[in-house]
C-alpha cells in the first residue's frame, strides 16, 4: 500500500497537503506518536476524529511553535 504522501499526489497532483495523519505529524514534530494522540484527546492539538480516525488540518500545524519551543 503506497502511503499517505504518495496516494494524495496521485488524487490531487501539484496540491498541498490539507490534513495530516497523527504519525505525519509525530514525525514533522519530533514527538512520540503518543503524544500527539493524547494531545488529540485532550484538546491541545485540534484535530478532527473522523470514525477511527484522527485528521489533522494543516492550517493547525502552521500555528503550532517549532520543536524547541513546545510546550506538550
């Protein structure tokens, strides 16, 4: 199964990203999966749960401080 970068290029070739899965953003944060997750649940990463998943607008990750200077 390609992932999640490879199948929105074939959907919509030459768009940004709009959502990113919790992994994505682990990653692009340097946090632990976990983290985010919790973050999620608890309300201090706005995210929107869509069945069993969890969406997060990218709108939201360009308002979030770098790595250095989080808090969570």
């Amino acid at each position: 199964m390609a992932d999640n970068q490879e199948w929105f290029d074939r959907l919509l070739p030459g768009q940004e990203k709009i959502v990113f899965a919790p992994t994505e953003v682990a990653s692009l944060l340097e946090i632990p999966e976990e983290k985010v997750y919790q973050g999620l649940a608890q309300g201090d990463i706005p995210g929107i749960k869509w069945g069993t998943r969890w969406l997060i607008p990218r709108a939201v990750l360009d308002k979030m401080p770098l790595a250095s200077n989080r808090v969570f």
